[in-house]
C-alpha cells in the first residue's frame, strides 16, 4: 500500500540531509589527508634539499683543502704529461716512418734513374753503331780496328782457335753439337766486357766451337759480304775465278775467312775421330758466313738476344730476362738445356759448294794470303 504524501517527503528529505552531511565529513577528510601528504612532501623536499646541500658544502670544503688542490693539480698534469707523450711518440714514429719511407723511394728513384740512364746510354751506343766495348754484333771491321793488332782476326776467334787445335780437334761432332747454353752465355758476356779475355782452362770444345758459330752469327754483315755474295757463289766451279773473287773482299774479311776456313781444315782432318768432313762442317758454317738480307740463321739469338732494328734502320737494344731480370737475382729457367739448331730455313747448296771448297782446297785458293799455321 502505498504511503501517504506527506510520510514519503520526509523520507526523502531525511536521505537528502543524511547524505549531505556524509559528503561534507568525506570532504573533510580527504583534504586532512591531503594536507597531512603535502606536509610530508614538503618535510622530504626540504630534507633532501637539506643533504644535497651538505653534500656539496662538505665536498666544496674539501676540494678547497690545499693537499686536495695539490692532488687533483698534479693529477691533471700527469694526465697532461700522458698526452704528451703519447701525441710526441705517436708523430715521432710518423717522422720515423715518412723518413724511412722518403728513403725507400729515393733509393728506387736512385735505381730507376740509373737503370733508366743505362738503358739510353746503350740505346744511343746501338743508335751511333755499338756499345764501345762489345764484341758479338759488331761490325767484324770495329772489333779489329778496336784491337790495335797486326793481324786483321778478332781476337776471339784465335783464342777460340788455338783452344781446338790444341786440345779439342778429336772432340766428336764439332760445330755440330749444341753447346751449354749458360756456358756460351756467360763466354759471350765475358768477351762483350773484355774483348781480350781469356777462355777458362777445362771448357769442353763443343762449347767453344758453339762459341765461334755464335760470333759470326752476330756479325752485322756476313763474311761474304752482301755485295759479293752472288759473285761468290756463281765461282765455286773453279778455283781461280773464287780466289780472284775472294781477292775484291775487304781485307778484315778476307783474312778472316781464310783464319775460319783454315781452321775447319784442321778439323775436317780428324775426321775420323770427329765424325766431321768438310761437307759436315761446310753444311753447319755456310749459313753463318754466307747469307742474303732476309735470309740470316740467328744462330746466335738462342745464346744472345742480339739488338733489333728500328724503323730508321738503327739497332736497339733488345733488353730480355738475361740482360735485366738476371741483375736483380732471377735465374734464368733450365739454361743449360739443348737447343735444336734447325730453324727451318731451306739450305743454299751452292753457298755450301763453296764452303766445302775453300776448306778442301784451302791452300791453293789462299795462296796469296798469310796462311795460318798452327803450332
């Protein structure tokens, strides 16, 4: 049943008054608490505020103590001094370093220029005729102009001679067999230096006749002569037409080939012990004495890289891992190793006729000559 009007207002009202006096006493409440928060806020702030500041009065008072000064000074310039040392050693080693390295490189500009400078120095030699002292290569009337001797011979092919006849005539296969390549090397680079040198006791005559082939490779010129060869070669049928055409070579030619050919005599007569005629031999010898431009056996090139022609027509040299390499300690690779002598070059058998009979009939065709005789 519901209430009456009047009983229902003053329930509510009494609610209403209830809870306005509870919110009143809550609100009371918390700004005590609140209050009471700040308070204890305030009393840490101000404590910690309190030891900070003793803190730092108590660390000023100490580090304005004269023994805390004086630590904290000298640590400062041992730190310093630290730095120092370590920045004075660090560009003492970069001045060690950019001197040692300044020297390095003015050595190799040293070497470079001097390597430079004996390169042209030898161009200019090779460009005006040869180098002044070389014998291999040279033109046959320089090398004996050079000698200051009565005999018209370069000097090498006697001592090269008077080796053979004294103790490698009975040698088999001369002027045929392949010499030691690193022998005949260091034999050439001997008589460039020093054209009077001296052959070394013990050599084996196949190096030596190897040695005498390697020459008259080199030589410019053959000793026949380009003028004369075709004269030459069209006499061989008759003794007196070759020695009147032998007549018209120069004499350092002339007396050359006589010095040669008299030589393979010598050797044509041990013939049975040396396996070697004056066919054999006229057939190894012919295309190192007689030769047209064009034509040349490099015989010689196999033992020595001989300076090759510029397009004016001057030699050059021609530097290769023997001239240069082998300076700087690189050894050249199985030097001593056979060389086979055939370059494919087809054989001129009438230069070898020709050959063949000055050997043979040697004497007959030199009659005008000083012929060589050997002890």
């Amino acid at each position: 049943m519901p209430l009456p009007l009047p009983q229902w207002k003053d329930r509510t009202t009494g609610f209403f008054s209830s809870s306005a006096v509870k919110l009143k006493e809550a609100s009371q409440t918390a700004r005590a608490v609140v209050g009471e928060v700040a308070n204890d806020a305030k009393g840490n702030a101000a404590d910690v505020a309190g030891r900070v500041t003793s803190s730092v009065r108590t660390r000023w008072a100490i580090l304005q103590q004269p023994s805390t000064r004086h630590a904290i000074q000298e640590r400062l310039i041992e730190a310093a001094a630290t730095t120092g040392s370590f920045l004075r050693n660090g560009i003492s080693d970069t001045k060690d370093k950019v001197v040692v390295g300044k020297t390095k490189v003015e050595e190799a500009a040293k070497k470079t220029a001097q390597r430079s400078k004996t390169i042209i120095t030898d161009i200019e030699r090779w460009q005006k005729g040869v180098a002044s002292t070389d014998v291999f290569g040279v033109p046959i009337e320089i090398v004996v102009q050079r000698q200051e001797s009565s005999r018209p011979v370069p000097h090498i092919l006697v001592k090269c001679a008077d080796y053979l006849v004294l103790s490698g005539l009975n040698s088999p296969y001369l002027f045929k067999s392949d010499g030691d390549k690193k022998v005949i090397q260091q034999l050439i680079s001997q008589f460039n230096s020093d054209s009077n040198a001296v052959l070394p006791d013990g050599l084996n005559p196949v190096d030596v006749a190897a040695l005498v082939k390697c020459y008259l490779s080199s030589l410019p010129e053959p000793l026949a002569t380009f003028e004369h060869h075709t004269e030459i070669r069209d006499a061989r049928c008759s003794i007196n037409s070759l020695r009147n055409v032998l007549k018209k070579l120069p004499t350092v030619n002339f007396m050359t080939l006589e010095y040669v050919t008299a030589l393979l005599l010598r050797v044509s007569q041990k013939s049975l012990v040396n396996k070697m005629d004056a066919r054999s031999l006229a057939v190894e010898i012919t295309p190192l004495i007689m030769w047209q431009p064009g034509h040349k056996l490099e015989y010689h090139q196999q033992y020595w890289n001989n300076p090759r022609k510029s397009q004016n027509g001057d030699a050059e040299p021609k530097y290769s891992a023997w001239d240069m390499l082998e300076e700087e300690g690189e050894a050249v690779a199985d030097a001593s190793s056979p060389i086979p002598l055939d370059d494919g070059m087809p054989l001129d058998f009438a230069a070898i006729e020709v050959v063949q009979c000055l050997v043979e009939q040697h004497n007959a065709i030199f009659t005008d000559a000083n012929e060589t005789v050997w002890r």
